[in-house]
C-alpha cells in the first residue's frame, strides 16, 4: 500500500453532474412520451438531450470540467 491510486476525476465536476441531470430529465420525460404515444414531446427531448450534451461541453471549455480552473474537488 505504498502507492495509493490516485482518483482520475472523471466525471466529478459541476460541467459532468450538470449535462447528466439535464439529460437524464430528458429521457425520464422522453420515456414517458413515447409510452403514452405522443411524438412531439419525445422528439422534444432528444432535442433536450442533445442540449444537455452542448451544455456539458461548453462548461467544460468555460472551466467548470475535471481539470478546469473554476473547480476545486473537494476532498474525500
């Protein structure tokens, strides 16, 4: 146990927690669409996911990522 594994951070930041819950808001909604047959509101939500994953993206580029200079992890 002299060499610990480091956590690697994937996906523990404000960019990653914040594109999976609008996606998975998403899909919740989408899911329950399509079950009760009404297409718009799935198409609406892909739409929704799609925008989750933009939104993702461009947190990460702004800073709020893994290795980003707006996040502090915090410690265990």
């Amino acid at each position: 146990m002299s060499n610990p594994i480091a956590d690697p951070g994937h996906g523990h930041s404000p960019a990653a927690w914040t594109a999976v819950i609008i996606m998975l808001v998403g899909i919740a909604i989408g899911t329950g669409a399509f079950f009760l047959n009404v297409p718009w509101l799935v198409w609406s939500c892909v739409v929704l996911i799609a925008i989750g994953l933009i939104v993702g993206f461009i947190l990460s580029k702004v800073g709020y990522g893994v290795n980003g200079p707006k996040y502090t992890p915090k410690e265990h």
